[in-house]
C-alpha cells in the first residue's frame, strides 16, 4: 500500500487489528498455567497463545463492523468536522472495495 494513501492504509490496520482481536481467546477459556518455575513450558513456540480460526463469514461479518462503524461516526460529525468525515467515508469505501471484490 502506498504511504500517500491515509485512509487505505489507516482503515486497514484498525480492520487488521479487530480481526487479530477476534482471533484470540478469552482469558477464562484460555488454559491455565501453574506458576512454579518447574511448570513453565521451555522451547521454540511454547509462549505463543492459542488462536481462534476465524470463518470467511466472521471475517465479512468483521470488515462490514468496522466500515459501518466509521460511516456511523462520519455521519454524527458535524459541518466543522467535514474534513474528518471525509476521511471515515474514504476508510469505509476502502474497506467495502475488499468485500465487493470476487475474490475477497
């Protein structure tokens, strides 16, 4: 993605980072560890958390989320915000080319 393309390149973090948000697994349904230095796990990926795989539905379903949470607070903002508007329109359309795309 090009620098000069603000609102691509804002739109697709936040939209990354809601979807590795969904990924993980809540604390309570999280396996717990003892504390003891001799229950520690030791080697190559021990320290890494499990993930929930997400669905290509729960993807959309993430993407649509995030471009109608931008075009919700887009249309709240008022006249002395039309710059900031502006830019929530431009991330959602950015985030709705992926999901009209055929591949996406």
């Amino acid at each position: 993605m090009r620098a000069r393309d603000r609102a691509a390149v804002s739109a697709l973090r936040a939209t990354l980072s809601a979807l590795d948000n969904a990924e993980a697994i809540p604390v309570a349904e999280a396996e717990l560890r003892g504390t003891a230095l001799e229950h520690s796990p030791a080697g190559v990926g021990t320290t890494e958390a499990t993930r929930r795989k997400l669905t290509d539905r729960h993807v959309v379903d993430i993407v649509r989320a995030e471009a109608d949470e931008r075009l919700a607070a887009a249309e709240q903002l008022t006249a002395a915000h039309a710059e900031r508007a502006a830019r929530l329109r431009a991330q959602t359309a950015v985030l709705l080319r992926f999901l009209d795309e055929p591949n996406g």
